[in-house]
C-alpha cells in the first residue's frame, strides 16, 4: 500500500552554494568585466575613487571555463579547492576556518564538562518556591550565551531539560522555549563578541574585529529587556489561565513527567568555579580587543586557552570528572561540530573567485555587480539603503540559516556595496547580523529551530502564528538601531 509521496526537504546550505555557483559561472557569459579608478584609505586598503569612476573592461564577458591550470585563474572545478585556500591567517578563508575549529573545539570541552547544564539545573531547583523569579535570569543567561559565545544548538538540550521543569511550575512550551532558545538568538542577533558571527562578518570587512562594541551593547540590553518583558507578560497569562496557551494540550506529555531532583543536580564547587572562569575568559577577551588589538590569530588562542583551563579543572578528583580521552573526544566533536560551516566559508570565498575577486582596480564581473546595484542605491537615502540591506539578509537567511556561512557568501558583496553608496562597513555588519540572526525565529529551514519545537513539541505553524508579532517587534527595533547607527556615523 503506498504511502504516499515523499515530503519535499529543503536543500542543503552546500547544495545552494552549487546552484548560484552554477549560476555565477552562466553569469561570468553574459555580465562584461569593469573596474573602478581606486585609492588606498587610512587602513591600507583599496576602496574606489566614486561610482562614476567604473568603466567596463574592453574584453567584455570573460566567462568562467570548467577547468584552469593557470595558478592565477579560478575555474569552475577549481573553485571549492581555491576558495578553502584563499586568504590568510588574518581574515577569510583560511583565517576564519581555523577561527571556527579552534574555538569549536574549545567549547565542545567546556560544553562536556557540564558546568554550565548543572549550573542551570540547580537555578532552576532552587528557585522553585517563587518560580517566576527564574524566567527573567534564565532568560538573560541565554541571551548572554548567545551574544558571548554564539549559543544555537545547545539550547535543544536545554529545551529537552527545562520544558518539563517549566511545565509542572505552572507554565507551557512556549515559555520554554522563550528562556532558552529566543532568548539565545536575541542575544546573537545584538551580540558585540560572537565569534560566529560578529567576528568573522567584521573580519571579512576589513573592520577591526570586536569594535563598536558600545552601540552592540546598548542594542543588546534594549533586546534582553524587551524579551524578558514578553517572556514575564505570557508566563503570567498561562499561569492565570493554563487553557489560554495554544499548546496546553500538547503539554500534556510533560506535566506526567517528573522533575529533577535535588541529588541529580550535583552542581558543585568545580562547577562554580568553572562558570567563574568563563565569566574572566570572556573579560579578557573584551580586554585584549580593546586594550591590545587583538585580532583572529589571538582571540582563537584565548579561547582555547578557556577550554584548556577549564578542561584541567576537570581532570581533578571528584565530582564530574572528565577524563583527558574524553576531553579529547570532546574537542573532536566540537571542532567536527563545525565542519559544515567551515565547508561552507570555504566554499563561498570560492563563489567570490568564481566573479573574478574583490579587488575593484581589476576587471571582473563582481565589479559590475556592484556597480550596477550601487546605481540602484545612489538615489536613495542612506539610512534606506541600510534598511534595505537588513531585508536582503532576513531574505537570504531562508536560504542560508548558517550564520557564518551567510557572513561568507554575503559580506564580500555587501561590504564594497556599502561603500559605494555611503554606508559605514560597521553599519553593514550591523545589518548582516541582525538580518542573520532574527528571522532564526521562524524559517522552517533552521535545523535548530526545528529541533527546539520538536523537542517542546510545538508544532511550527502554532509557533509561527504565536512568533509572528514578536519578530515584527524585533524588526522594528532593529530598524531603529539601524538608523541610529547611520545617523551617528557608526564606525
């Protein structure tokens, strides 16, 4: 008996990434090479003279051939090969993939420890008399974790732990999901140090990595705050009337589970300290970028030097130990973790090849790209044109929810657009990550949001009728920092 016809799954991050290199090479036939006359800016790099200055090559279309020998050329086989090679240590590709292996792997030892699980298991034990009390502080630690160390697919764990917990005080899924994985992307999408997604978007553009931190930081309590705002206002509504949530039925299955108990918390000495020495490895990362001028080579080493810290705290005797083999497994896993997105940073700084490069002095397809969207832009204020980029990224995100890999394949282009219609690289990476991170909250395409209601068993078009009001929200607020940012000359 058949079954029926097979549901229709969304393509691959890397199957897209073949299609617009496919497209890209059809593109490279049709769209004629152009430079622009350049000068060099106070950084050393090479920015065009004005718009007007862009002239198309007398070659005309260059085309991209399937296979070149010529070390200087990029062919369309040649292209992932190239692009996992391009670049150095200081920036994409090469820079940024062992960015992201680095400090991958140093997070998979601090996330195996269990420090930072069993530090919320006993927030949440403890808190159990006045329950409320525990929303508003889970709600900022999420936010935190996001904004410092890109927290995302970690919350599914949590949202496994919590939703029963959260469920028996009194409230529903959704709350669940709120303190956890809302308030991780809140954080993400104003974060002023995700290394996942900040930095590298500011390391492909030429900005010093980390900086505009003040802005990021206002934009990030304005968030948080609004998020516990919603998260108190739709915790009270449930507690007064279970029925007046969309998924009391579904929640069903988690008021017959049982609550964690005192003695499988076990949050320990060794625990606290480990959360304390998170808490200073973070500083000293804010430190070294703002006193030091740290830049991607120092900051992967700082991260490190976190996990290996923490990681010797836990060889010790006693309580939650972790064997060296298995922190070794656990780097393993946690750099392994992020092989797709490397996968993906590579293979979209091969996408950039595939147009003939980012240098505007030479001929080649990407420079009439850009010219022809700068002349699209040039009548348009600045703050509208930012605006406008903002909207792209949301859009893109549908297609590419990988927050770095999405810095890979946008910032390259958006960058030098930025600069030819007015607009501050740093507002760009401020558009980027705010586009990137907020319509997490809804694309069906997200693997970890998926996860999230399948783990509180929230069915998505529930979820999305209920998120649809608080991301018009979030926008709104992201519009208006956005502008604040042009308005102030954001750098």
């Amino acid at each position: 008996m058949s079954s029926g016809p097979a549901p229709r799954r969304t393509p691959d991050t890397l199957v897209i990434l073949f299609w617009v290199a496919l497209a890209l090479v059809v593109l490279s036939f049709v769209v004629p090479a152009g430079s622009f006359d350049v000068q060099t800016d106070a950084d050393g790099n090479l920015q065009p003279v004005e718009l007007s200055s862009f002239h198309v090559s007398t070659d005309g279309a260059p085309g991209t051939p399937l296979f070149r020998a010529d070390p200087d050329a990029v062919g369309f086989l040649n292209a992932p090969f190239e692009g996992l090679t391009s670049g150095s240590r200081m920036s994409s590709a090469i820079g940024i993939m062992a960015f992201l292996l680095v400090v991958g792997g140093a997070f998979g030892i601090i996330m195996k420890t269990g420090c930072i699980d069993r530090g919320v298991r006993a927030l949440i034990q403890r808190s159990e008399r006045e329950p409320i009390v525990v929303l508003p502080l889970l709600f900022f630690l999420f936010s935190l974790g996001g904004a410092i160390f890109g927290m995302s697919e970690e919350t599914i764990a949590f949202v496994i732990l919590l939703a029963p917990i959260i469920v028996r005080l009194g409230y529903d899924g959704i709350t669940a999901v709120l303190v956890t994985f809302v308030a991780s992307r809140v954080g993400f999408a104003a974060s002023w140090m995700n290394p996942f997604n900040v930095a590298i978007a500011q390391g492909i553009a030429d900005v010093p990595i980390l900086s505009g931190a003040p802005l990021r930081m206002i934009m990030w309590a304005v968030f948080t705050v609004v998020g516990i705002t919603i998260t108190l206002w739709w915790a009270r509504k449930v507690y007064r009337s279970p029925e007046a949530s969309p998924v009391h039925e579904t929640d069903e299955h988690f008021r017959t589970m049982g609550v964690t108990s005192a003695a499988q918390v076990r949050f320990s000495a060794r625990d606290a300290l480990a959360l304390g020495l998170i808490v200073t490895g973070v500083g000293w990362v804010i430190w070294g970028v703002m006193a030091r001028q740290y830049f991607i080579p120092e900051i992967a080493a700082q991260f490190f030097t976190l996990g290996l810290v923490i990681g010797l705290l836990y060889l010790l005797p006693g309580p939650n130990r972790l064997p060296a083999n298995d922190q070794a497994r656990a780097f393993r896993e946690g750099a392994a973790g992020l092989v797709p997105a490397v996968l993906v940073v590579g293979l979209a700084s091969g996408l950039v090849l595939l147009l003939g490069g980012t240098n505007p002095a030479e001929a080649s397809v990407m420079n009439s790209i850009l010219f022809a969207l700068a002349s699209l832009l040039t009548h348009l204020p600045e703050m509208v044109s930012a605006w406008l980029m903002f909207f792209v990224q949301a859009v893109l995100n549908f297609l590419v929810p990988s927050g770095s890999g999405q810095a890979a394949l946008t910032m390259p282009l958006m960058a030098p657009l930025g600069d030819l219609v007015g607009i501050q690289r740093q507002v760009t990476v401020l558009c980027f990550q705010l586009g990137d991170s907020l319509t997490n909250l809804i694309i069906p395409t997200s693997a970890t949001l998926m996860g999230v209601l399948g783990a509180a068993r929230i069915d998505w078009a529930v979820w999305a009728r209920w998120i649809l009001p608080v991301l018009a929200l979030y926008a709104t607020l992201a519009l208006l920092f956005i502008g604040i940012a042009v308005a102030i000359g954001y750098s």
